[in-house]
C-alpha cells in the first residue's frame, strides 16, 4: 500500500514506535527511510560556530544508525537540517516523494494512546502525503494488524479512508470495522432533548445502521454521540483507525479537522490520517472560489 515510508527518530522510543509501525504499514519491496531533525547551519550559535554543525551532523548520522540497528530494519538514512522537527520531516516527504510519514507520540502522553507534541504537529498539519501516529509504547508490543477500523460517513473523505482500509486489510489479511457516529447536539446533554429530536436521532441511526450493514467486505455499525469521543472509544477494539482529513486546502495536502485533531490526543490505537483525493480536491477548490483559480495559488 505504502512504498516510500519515512520515519522521523531522535534517539527515543517513540520514534522507535513509529519504526515498529511503519514495518507493518510499508508494502513488501518498499523504501523504508529514517529521518532525524537537527538544527545544524540554521541555528545561530552554529551559523557563528561553523565546527559545532559538523559535530551535530555526526551526531545525527550515528543516532540514525544506532536507531537503525535497534530497531533490526533495512532502512536508508538521512540527516535534515530544519529549524524544527516537523518541519523538516514535512520538507523531507516532499523532497523524496514519500506517500507516507510515520512519528511516535509525545513522550508525556499515556501509554497506549498516540498523541503529539505541539510542534511536530503544526507541521505535519498540510503535509504532501498520509500520514501515522504510532501509540506510545508500540515498539514493547508488536502485534500483526489483524482489526482495521474506519471512520465513515459516506463523505469523499471517509470513501477515501474505506478504500484504504480495504487496500491495508488485503495486505495483511485484516478484517474491515466501520463506525459511522450520528452526531447528538450539545442541548440534548443539557437534558433538553424534546421528544420530536429524540425520535429523528433514532430514525438517524436506524438510517445509518442500514448504511453501514450494506458495505460489502466490511463490519459496519452506527452509535449516536460525538465524533471524536466515540471514534477514540472504537479505536480500542481494532488495531489502527483510518480516518480521512478535512476538505479544504491544496490537493493532496493532509489538513486536519476538528475531529482528526482530537483523535491525535485521545486515540486509544495507531491512527492514519490520508490526504484527500486529488478528484474531490479539484471539485472542492472549484466550488470555492467560483472560478477554479483557487488551484492555481497553492
């Protein structure tokens, strides 16, 4: 499914987690290629200090090896220089035409949840490819994908994430789990709920039960509440969760909205997050602005 994968390290475990879950997402015959961010040239102690940026350059080649040889892969190495790490990992999958980028969560979050440090995440933020938050803790217990959950609701986006999903479970002989959720209104946690909404919200995901049981290959059930809270709860029961990014922003670019924002602090499982397609990008764009001029600008 993936054939260029590139994986940030900087000598801690949660980059060797994203090593461990880059392995299982990376097609047989695929380039694997480790990434390690350092300041370099760009840092002004070292602009003035020229011998300091080539004792950080050896630095970083040997924490890429020793990272390698920990983690037992084949994998090339490469050293960037950017001002920050998301950012240099964002620069370096466009540079090299990967389709996916793999990082390990915050080292302060739970374990077993993925979650992301502020900075690595605004940069990921329009990234050129898909891109997979390995959990905290995923390198101490690898396991075969063998449960492959989607978040669907029948938008493009969610299209997108069940193709994906299909792709990734004929590669590892996974089974398919969609959930739809029927979003509840804040007022009706206020108790306020009238019995007429009450009775729609039921018809809703009688609807969407019905959806969801008509996709071939696949397990699919509805559940009524809040996107983000819900899709974290499923993402106990399978072993990644496949979600598609917002559509809005240049073709082929990762932008995230509000619900892939919480699942990347709360999800309970490894979390891929795909770019929308190019076809519903251009419709999208041209919708926007009227005139198409919109592609023209990014």
């Amino acid at each position: 499914m993936f054939k260029r994968v590139l994986v940030g390290v900087d000598g801690r475990s949660n980059g060797r987690d994203a090593v461990a879950l880059a392995t299982r997402l990376i097609e047989s015959g695929g380039t694997l290629t480790l990434a390690h961010v350092h300041s370099g040239e760009v840092g002004p102690l070292h602009a003035r200090t020229p011998s300091l940026a080539a004792q950080e350059r050896e630095a970083s080649q040997l924490l890429l090896e020793q990272e390698r040889a920990a983690s037992d892969v084949e994998a090339r190495l490469v050293s960037v220089v950017a001002a920050s790490p998301g950012r240099g990992l964002h620069q370096q999958a466009e540079a090299e035409g990967a389709d996916l980028l793999v990082v390990g969560s915050c080292c302060h979050g739970v374990f077993g949840r993925a979650m992301l440090g502020n900075d690595t995440r605004g940069a990921l933020n329009g990234a050129p490819c898909a891109v997979a938050i390995a959990p905290r803790g995923y390198a101490q217990s690898p396991h075969t994908i063998g449960r492959i959950g989607v978040a669907y609701n029948g938008s493009e986006e969610s299209k997108t994430a069940l193709a994906a999903s299909r792709e990734l479970a004929a590669q590892t002989s996974a089974t398919v789990h969609a959930l739809e959720v029927v979003s509840v209104s804040s007022y009706a946690f206020a108790g306020l709920m009238a019995a007429s909404i009450g009775d729609s919200l039921e018809m809703m995901l009688e609807e969407a039960n019905t959806r969801m049981k008509e996709l071939p290959e696949v397990k699919g059930r509805a559940v009524c509440g809040l996107a983000g809270e819900e899709l974290a709860a499923f993402g106990e029961e399978v072993d990644i969760l496949v979600i598609g990014s917002r559509s809005y922003g240049p073709v082929r670019r990762l932008v995230l909205g509000s619900t892939s924002d919480y699942l990347e602090r709360h999800a309970r499982c490894a979390l891929l997050v795909l770019p929308r397609a190019a076809q519903h990008a251009e419709i999208s764009a041209t919708e926007l602005s009227g005139t198409g001029e919109w592609l023209q600008h990014q």
